[in-house]
C-alpha cells in the first residue's frame, strides 16, 4: 500500500486563526487522490478544508453515538427499575402487533 503524506493546517471554523496548528498525516493513495480531487473539482478550497470537515463529520458521528448509547443505558435502567414483567405469551404478544398493524394499515 502506498501511502502520502500531506501537511495539513488543521483548524475548526469555531477557533481563532492564532490557534491553528499544523499537522502532518499519512494516508493511503486512495484517500489522498480522493482528497486532491475534492480540491480540484472545486467542492472545496483546499485539503486543509477537507480534512477539517472530515474531522467536523467524525465528531459529530461520535457525539450522536455517544447520545444514542446514553438513551439506549437509560432505557435499559429504565426498564430494569420498572420491575418484573411476569410471564409472557408470545402468541398472545404476536397476534396483538398483528392486529395493531392491521389496524394501522400497515402491510407485511
């Protein structure tokens, strides 16, 4: 595998300009043509803006995995606080979402 190096100003549109901080990262040819050819067909001005949304993306990708993850954990204390549910009929628990869906007009 090939790989380039490319320097990068790395700065969030949230920070001033004095606390822009210069990286230098290592990608596969692939990843680098990708990026060259974002800045030449002009979807953006340059590989610093590239990698600068790249990174806005990862964290916000992150951030709605992390909300997701706390309201999965909630629902879970949620449920196991609630207490015992008792036996259940799973016959009963079919033909119940059964007749709920034909009710809605849903289909199979």
């Amino acid at each position: 595998m090939v790989c380039h190096s490319m320097n990068i100003a790395y700065l969030l549109a949230e920070e001033p300009m004095s606390n822009i901080e210069r990286l230098t990262i290592v990608v596969p040819e692939p990843m680098a043509a990708k990026i060259r050819a974002a800045v030449a067909t002009g979807d953006y001005a340059s590989t610093s803006e590239v990698v600068r949304d790249a990174m806005r993306l990862w964290s916000e990708r992150r951030e709605l995995r992390r909300e997701g993850l706390d309201a999965l954990r909630q629902a879970w204390d949620e449920g196991k606080a609630s207490g015992v549910a008792g036996p259940l009929d799973i016959k009963s628990i079919i033909s119940a979402a059964k007749a709920e869906r034909a009710a809605s007009g849903e289909h199979d």
